[in-house]
C-alpha cells in the first residue's frame, strides 16, 4: 500500500476530531420535541441522542484512515 500524503492526514485528522466534538456538543444542545417545544432537561438530551443519532454519528467519527496508518 502507498501511504497517505502528510497533507492528507493532517486535514483528515482535522475533519475526525471535527466529528468526535460534534458528537460531543449534540449531548448539551436542545431539541424540538413532537409537541413543538424544546426540551432542556441535560438528561432528556441526552436520552434522545443516545436513542436517535448517537451510533449513526459515533460510527462516522471513527478515525479509519488513522486505524489504517496505524496498522501499516
């Protein structure tokens, strides 16, 4: 295998940590609810993340590129 250009890491490594912080702010940000309201409660939230987008989201922040230099 060729290895990644040092330019392609760094921006790649960039965009992971990107991702990894998203998922860590959806954990404080409220969200509409079905009745319309937005919910607050730090334990709702975090509920509702976990139940919807979390493993959607953990899964694309996994740093393969980075696993994949690692194994080289």
């Amino acid at each position: 295998l060729k290895p990644f250009p040092f330019e392609y890491t760094i921006v790649v490594a960039i965009i992971d940590w990107i991702f990894i912080l998203d998922c860590v702010i959806r954990f404080y940000i409220p969200y509409l609810s079905k009745s319309g309201y937005y919910v607050h409660s730090s334990a709702k939230i975090r509920k509702h993340y976990l139940r919807t987008w979390f493993a959607i989201d953990a899964i694309s922040s996994i740093p393969w590129d980075f696993i994949v230099l690692c194994l080289q």
